[in-house]
C-alpha cells in the first residue's frame, strides 16, 4: 500500500491544492474512458 496515499487522504485540500487539482483530472479521465467505453459497446464495435 502505498503510504503517501494514505497521508494524502486524510490531509485537507486546501493543505495540498496539486494533489486535488490532479484527483479532480484523474476523476474526469476515468470518467471520459468510462463513456467512450460504454458507447463502444452500445454500438456493437466490441
């Protein structure tokens, strides 16, 4: 398990606003992949 993780997570946002802005990216290309996904399955292309 990665320590540094644990630490982060339990620490404010406004403590450590590079750690937020990259969780909100991260969060925004997950959920971008999980559309693309999705609509490639609706589409049969699979």
């Amino acid at each position: 398990m990665d320590s540094d993780r644990v630490l982060r997570a339990h620490s404010p946002v406004w403590r450590d606003p590079l750690s937020a802005g990259w969780r909100a990216h991260r969060g925004l290309l997950l959920l971008r992949l999980r559309w693309h996904e999705r609509r490639d399955a609706g589409s049969g292309r699979r």
